[in-house]
C-alpha cells in the first residue's frame, strides 16, 4: 500500500489512487451498485509528484514505509486537504502536547487514562503515546482506518479494534466499538477519559472567498447534523468544524477531558462569543505555536494546543500561554484575555459618521477587528473605487477619529503572534492629548493611497512655496487643516457634500483656530516627506496635484503585473524614500504605547 510503480499506485486500498497523471478519489459504491469516484488532475505538470519520489527508490524500502505513511497527507491535492479540513500536526508539537499532558495530569496519565483521538487521520498525534489498551482512534475515511491497521501490521502501537471508521459530527455514539461506548457512559470512567484531537479546520468561507477568488465551503461545515443541533446555541461559530467537534464533546461526554489543537479564536474570536457562553469549562496549561509549522498552513497566526477540563464550570477569561517558536524553543509567554461585552474599534469608529454637513475627502476602507484585517484597511478616494466597499467615508469632520483609527491599526507590526488580538472601543483619554492626535494625523498623511486620477487629492500637507510647484493646487485643505484653519458650514447646510469640492467653497467655510502642534518626531516625518515632494516637482511634467502615491508610482513604475515596484532605479529617490519610511517607524513607536493606555488594544 506504501509504493507505486510506475505511476501507478499498487495497492487499492489508499483513499488516493494514482493513475498517471491523475489522482483518483472518494470511490465509493452508490446506489444503483455503480462506482462512482471523483478525479483530481496534476496542475503542475507532476512537479510535485516527482519532487516527493526522487527521495525515495520506488518501491521503497521497508524501512522507509512508516514514514511516508505518515506523511500521506503530502500527496493527497490541496482541495481535498481543504475539504476534508485536515492538516498534519508536526512531531515536535504532538511531543510536546504530550508532555503538557504529563505536567497537567500526572507522570502515570497514560495508566490511569483513557485517550480517544476522534480525528485520528493516519493516527500521527498517537505517535509516542504507550499504553495501547487504552488508546481509541476514529476517523472519517475508511481508507485511513486502512492505513492504521497495515502500520499496526508493522509495529504502530495501537490495536485493531480500537481503530475504526467513525463520522464524529453526523454518526451516534451506539456506533462506537462497545469498551467506548461503558467508557463514555460511565461517569466516573469519563472523568478518566481524554479526547486529544487535532480536529478538522474548515469553515463557510475563508479568505479567498471573500476576495473573490474561491469557492464556498458552505457544504463541508453546515451539512453536518451537528451544526442543525447545535447553531442556535453558538451561533456562527458553529460554521466552522472545529468548533462543532467540541460542543459535541461539551455536551454529550460531559467531565472528561479535551487536549485540543485550534486556533484562538475560541478564546478571542467576536464570532465565539456566543460559543464561550455555553463552553464553560475549566482551561489548564496550554501553549502557542507558529501556524506556519503545519504542513498546508498558509498565513502567520497562532495555533494552540490548550487541555480543557469539562467537570468544570469556568467562564474562560485570561491565561497566560508558552509561547514556542517554529524550532520549538520556549521564547516567551502571551497574556490572553477576552472581554466578551466590549465594544470594538469598528463599533467607535462607525459613531463619527454622518455628522452635520460634513464634506467627503476620501473614503478608509475597513473590515474586521484584528491584526489580520490590517491589510484590508487603507485609505483611498472614492468607495467606488472598490468592488464590495465596506468602511467610512472620510470628512473633514471626522479625520481625526479616521487618523487614529488608522495609525492605531498599523504603528504595530503584524506577527504570526498577536494576529488574532482585537482591536477595541478605546477609553476617552486620547480626547485630552492633542499630540497623540496629531501624531497619528501624521503618521495616517504619509501612509494613504489617495490618487490624484481619482478626484481632488486633499491630502497635500505642504504649500505650493515649499515644494516648489509648478502650479497651484487644486485643494489646500490639508494644509489649513494643519494650520488650524478648519471647514465650518457658512453655507451649503444641506447633506452631505461631495468630497470633490471646489477651492471657493473651501474659502468659504473656513475659520481659524489653534494650529496643531507637531512633536518632534512628527516634524521629522513631515521634513523627510517634503524633501521627496520637492524633488519630484524637479521633475518635468511633473502633476501639481500629485499625492505621495502618484509620486512612489513616478519613480517606481509598475511590473507586468501592473504592481508597483519596490524600488526605483533613481538613487537619490531611493534614499529620500527610505529615510521618510526611518521617520515613520519611529514615529509608530511613539504611537504604539498609547494604543494600550487608551484600550485600542
């Protein structure tokens, strides 16, 4: 079952069959006693293939037969990998998990325990444990129930009767093998029993749907009969897989014990705030990882593996986590906390809109709450630049808000680490500090895409003297708003006016107020971005009303792709960039502590 042969799989049993230059899968018999089986062609030329088989002599030897079986998942397609929602957990964090296991439930755990992995694939986070009488592993595909019985044949510790097919989230418990079933329906016994599972990640969407470019998961979450049991009690959270192995196991084997693998989101996630609200069970040690680490892992964001202890009541509300890096070296703890009622960042910037007679002056778009949004907050003209908009409208009467809320979101780098942390409704104390205010004005200045192709570029912090231009600029609002000159309504009281205004009507709602004061680091930002504005008005035919995108664009140019270049050839250009890009960073750190002190984060 381990081997091919000229690229043919020689062995019938696997759930992936390989016939040339095809993968043949899901065979199954329906019916009408056809078979029917689904077909996955190499997309790549067989690259892939070849690459994970000029490791190997094909047949391998024996002695190499285990470890290709573990990693079978290597060679099953993406699709069917994202499908299934099953990701290979690495060596080093099942030993490791089991460790934790020792610390939380003694040396002699594996003695006095019971463990049943319900999400077993290939049996890999088994691997090290020892007492096999008392280990149980079930898995949806009978193929990998196969899989498990040959590598019993060749030594895996585990007994065939306790391996066996078993749907977790459709099929009833009188299913399970009969030692199980007096486990589970023991009391005492199930205080001794250990569900430890990696289990399947799949959810309605994910992020390609939501950018256009991919398909629904709806089926593969929301078919199964315990998301139509559960839904109304956890809500959206019940859309992903993960969260429906554990309600099940919250429920209906009450006082044992849950050793996990997820992501935070049942600790963080706005989405599983109604699931923590029935989840109520008492967190022990638990540690975080790289998500990276796991085979078929895209992103940066933490994974952890957290022990539950479902005797007892708790309302999860902090914790302290190990934190390990992709080498499994300890390099910290993470304070994780939840504030279940808290308002969020998005709910405080959504009360500066539709103020009185505001005047549009471009347009921030915005979705989600955490780290791992970021990306899809940026600041641009016009929401009908974008296909499916969600964000605010930017008006000269909300720009600080808009500012901060901007500066707040991106001063922090983004890390694997804090990608899941959320972004809330801050305390009132940025209201009394003037200097927080306008150092993210700043910051927020020299980091938009505002484009001059779009509209009337507002967005010019420098008059046309200090640059000098060419041409006058169409709009000076930027730099009045700097100068305290602030748009009041003398007339055009009704609506809302477009943000592409012209010059007279701004001299006709202005008056004059205190200027705003710039730090010093916020005054070496402005320095380092002037000295780029007036070199490229050095340039001919250069635009007056160009906005620092359009410069960048200037000198950086496009690749095929129509993506902006990184660099230019233009040396002076690169280092007027990179000292403004120096400024910026230190402006950032001077941000990023009053984004805890005034609750952003």
């Amino acid at each position: 079952m381990y081997y091919q042969k000229n690229d043919l799989t020689l062995k019938e049993k696997l759930f992936v069959l390989l016939r040339n230059n095809r993968y043949i899968l899901d065979r199954k018999i329906n019916d009408a006693g056809l078979t029917e089986q689904q077909i996955a062609e190499f997309t790549d030329g067989g690259i892939a293939h070849t690459q994970f088989w000029n490791r190997y002599a094909r047949p391998p030897k024996q002695k190499y037969w285990d470890i290709i079986l573990n990693r079978r998942d290597k060679i099953v397609p993406q699709d069917v990998r994202e499908r299934k929602g099953s990701y290979f957990t690495p060596p080093q964090w099942v030993e490791l998990s089991q460790e934790y296991l020792a610390a939380e439930l003694g040396e002699d755990w594996q003695e006095e325990y019971y463990i049943w992995d319900c999400a077993a694939g290939t049996g890999n986070l088994l691997a090290g444990l020892t007492n096999k009488y008392h280990i149980w592993a079930s898995t949806l595909d009978q193929a990998d129930v196969d899989v498990m019985h040959e590598r019993i044949a060749n030594g895996a510790n585990l007994l065939d009767s306790h391996v066996f097919q078993f749907d977790f989230l459709n099929d009833d418990f009188s299913k399970l093998p009969q030692p199980l079933q007096d486990i589970i329906n023991n009391e005492e016994k199930r205080k001794k029993l250990v569900i430890y599972i990696n289990p399947p990640y799949a959810e309605a969407a994910n992020k390609k749907t939501v950018t256009g470019h991919g398909e629904n998961k709806t089926n593969v979450a929301v078919q199964n009969l315990m998301y139509k049991k559960y839904l109304p009690s956890i809500g959206i959270a019940g859309r992903e897989l993960f969260a429906q192995f554990f309600i099940r196991i919250y429920h209906e084997i009450p006082s044992s014990v849950l050793a996990e693998f997820s992501t935070l989101k049942i600790l963080q996630a706005p989405n599983f705030r109604d699931f923590r609200k029935i989840f109520r069970a008492k967190l022990g040690r638990n540690f975080i990882v790289p998500a990276s680490t796991f085979d078929n892992v895209k992103g940066k964001f933490p994974i952890g593996f957290f022990i539950w202890h479902l005797d007892q009541q708790d309302s999860f509300k902090e914790t302290t986590s190990n934190v390990y890096n992709e080498n499994a070296d300890f390099i910290g703890k993470k304070f994780i906390c939840v504030k279940n009622d808290a308002k969020s960042i998005n709910d405080w910037i959504i009360s500066t809109r539709n103020r009185q007679n505001e005047m549009k002056i471009g347009y921030m778009s915005a979705k989600g709450n955490d780290f791992q949004n970021n990306n899809y907050n940026f600041i641009i003209n016009n929401k009908s630049q974008l296909p499916h908009p969600r964000g605010t409208w930017i008006t000269d009467q909300n720009l600080k808000e808009i500012a901060i809320y901007f500066a707040v979101r991106h001063c922090i780098e983004a890390t694997w680490l804090n990608d899941r942390e959320q972004f809330l409704y801050p305390n009132d104390g940025w209201k009394q500090d003037p200097e927080f205010q306008t150092d993210c004005l700043i910051y927020t200045l020299f980091n938009n895409n505002i484009q001059s192709e779009y509209g009337t570029n507002h967005w010019i912090p420098f008059t046309e003297q200090e640059v000098d231009a060419k041409e006058e600029f169409k709009s000076h609002f930027m730099k009045n708003y700097l100068k305290g000159i602030s748009s009041q309504p003398q007339k055009y009281t009704q609506g809302v006016l477009d943000f592409d205004v012209t010059e007279q009507c701004l001299k006709e709602r202005v008056s004059t107020s205190t200027p705003l004061f710039l730090s010093s680091e916020a005054q070496q930002v402005m320095d380092a971005g002037r000295k780029i504005w007036k070199y490229y008005h050095s340039q001919p035919e250069a635009n007056p009303d160009a906005a620092l995108y359009d410069i960048r664009l200037h000198f950086q140019g496009r690749n095929t792709k129509g993506i902006m270049n990184n660099s230019s050839p233009d040396t002076h250009y690169m280092k007027l960039i990179a000292s403004l890009r120096e400024q910026l960073k230190v402006l950032a750190g001077k941000i990023e502590p009053k984004v805890y002190e005034y609750g952003f984060l």
